[in-house]
C-alpha cells in the first residue's frame, strides 16, 4: 500500500479505482487490482 498526500495523481493510474473514507481517513481501493491501494496521509 502507497502513502502519499495527495492521492489525486493516484486515481487517475487505473479506471477501478475508488476513493473511500474511512475513519477519517482517505483510501484508494482495487478490487479486480489491488497493487493500486494507497491510503493519504
């Protein structure tokens, strides 16, 4: 999992990418892909 501050750039690696909150806090998720999550900050 990548940790970057801005996950903007991030989404744009891969069309399955979803951004989701949980508690408090910002994730990239892939599910056919999962070499792309990230978490922000």
């Amino acid at each position: 999992m990548k940790i970057k501050n801005s996950l903007k750039s991030l989404m744009a690696r891969h069309r399955e990418n979803r951004m989701v909150r949980r508690k408090g806090r910002v994730y990239i998720i892939n599910k056919k892909n999962p070499r792309y999550k990230a978490r922000q900050g």
